[in-house]
C-alpha cells in the first residue's frame, strides 16, 4: 500500500475565525519544550480612500504559488532563528471588515527568537506572497490595492 502526504495548504477560504486561532493556540499548551509563543494577526481595516470607507478585502491569488512561497518564507525562518513551531494561514475570498485574515505564530523554547522572527516572517509574506487584495467599498464599488492607502481601477 502507498502512503500519499497531503501537501499542506497555508491559504484558508474566507477569514480566520476565532475557533481556528483557539485551537492553535490550545494545542500549543502541549509543546512543553516551547517557552515562548508570539502571534500576529492581520485584521481588515474600515479605511477611507478617496472618500469611501473599506467594508472589505476579496484576496486572490495563484494558489500553487503562494502556497510554494510560503513554505520558503517558512524554511527561511527556521534556518535563521532557533524556532520550534511556526504556522502561517492567510485568508482566500472575501474578508469583512474586523474580520482576521492573516495569521502568523512562531514558537520558540525561549522569547528572545519570536519577536524578531515574527516581524521578519509578516514582511516577507507582505513584499513576496503573490496575493491580490481588491477593495470593496460601502457604496459597492471596488478597487485593487496597490500600497497602502491607494487603490487603481475603481468601478
């Protein structure tokens, strides 16, 4: 019989719920040899640009690839700093305002390692992982992001 490995998907449709964070975080209680967790969650914002409020992000994305860069930007992370656990989720589809979408939390036996791999692993994410956020406004229309505070194409 062949044992086929799933291959793990970092990319979780619709927003990350306060259930899915639980979980992680419970079953982190088990990981004695970690003295050190630290989190960061990405919350979408009710931004006003050029007049209209943010109601919410539809992200995109090639998901091979994201996936695939992801799992780099993880390597990278376990290579450079004594890690012991390290998970990464970013929300796919519509996420509304408040709601999560992006999710890091790194684990380490002691804390002087997570603060700095954790800022590190959220910038990387942000400038490498090909994945697209479109603004949907209050009043309907919507925009792709491009940096922070713009937006090109409006409908």
């Amino acid at each position: 019989m062949e044992i086929t490995k799933t291959k793990k998907s970092y990319l979780i449709d619709g927003p990350i719920t306060p259930e899915k964070l639980a979980t992680l975080v419970a079953n982190h209680q088990a990981k004695t040899d970690c003295g050190a967790h630290s989190l960061f969650l990405g919350q979408v914002r009710a931004d006003e640009i050029n007049g209209k409020r943010v109601s919410a992000i539809e992200y995109s994305c090639y998901h091979e690839m994201a996936d695939k860069e992801i799992a780099t930007i993880r390597e990278e992370a376990f290579a450079a700093f004594p890690l012991r656990c390290l998970h990464v989720y970013h929300s796919i589809g519509k996420v509304a305002v408040g709601e999560i979408s992006l999710m890091v939390m790194v684990s380490s036996a002691h804390r002087e390692p997570v603060f700095p791999s954790l800022q590190e692993m959220v910038e990387k994410i942000k400038q490498r992982v090909p994945i697209w956020k479109k603004e949907i406004f209050e009043d309907g229309s919507s925009g792709w992001k491009e940096e922070p505070g713009t937006v090109n194409n409006e409908r």
